[in-house]
C-alpha cells in the first residue's frame, strides 16, 4: 500500500489551495479514504473522509464549508480542497487508509497558512 501527498504549500490567509492523495497496492475503489492534519507541537486530528457508499463525506466541524474532499476512482486519487484558509489550518497534512485490519499513511504534505 503507498499513499503519496501533494499539493501543500504557503497560501494567504482566505487563499485556497488544493492537496492529492495518490494511491496504490490496494483495491482502492472499495475503501474509505481520510484526511488528517497535525500542528506543530499539537496531536494528529481528524480532518475529513470520503466513504466508498455513496462517495459520503465526513468533516472535522471547524473545516466545514471550507473544505471539500472528493475521490477520483478510475485515477486512484483523494483530493482536499481548501477554501477560506486560516493561519491554524497550518500543519502538515496526512492521507490515510485502513485496509486489511491495518493503517497506512502516506509521508505528508506541509501546508502554511500565512500573511
């Protein structure tokens, strides 16, 4: 299983930007898909997931309405779109997927929001 992050970056203050989430080694179409962030000197937290049933989202309430998750099957992509940054979205962001009773991760990707 390899999941690979990209996208991150330095954005404004209310700039966007957009992270992806490349996987493979799995059935990729068949598994929920998440996205966590974690701050410096702060714990990894939940930040939005996407089901396989429906393409069903899931968000960490203070993100809601800024960020948008969505999943690209034929590509085997996971994208988070974010809107209306704030400087505490700072982080460096995780994909991550649990797949045969185990949890994987990909390697991250910083994100800095800042004026």
């Amino acid at each position: 299983v390899q999941l690979v992050e990209s996208g991150g970056g330095y954005a404004q203050p209310g700039g966007s930007l957009r992270l992806s989430c490349e996987a493979s080694g799995f059935t990729f179409s068949g598994c929920d898909i998440a996205w966590y962030r974690q701050a410096p000197e702060k714990e990894l937290e939940f930040v939005a997931r996407i089901f396989t049933i429906g393409a069903i989202t899931s968000y960490k309430d203070s993100v809601k309405g800024r960020f948008t998750i969505s999943r690209d099957n034929a590509k085997n992509a996971v994208y988070l779109q974010m809107n209306s940054l704030k400087p505490e979205d700072t982080a460096v962001y995780y994909c991550n997927v649990e797949y045969s009773g185990d949890n994987y991760w990909g390697q991250g990707t910083q994100v800095t929001v800042s004026s």
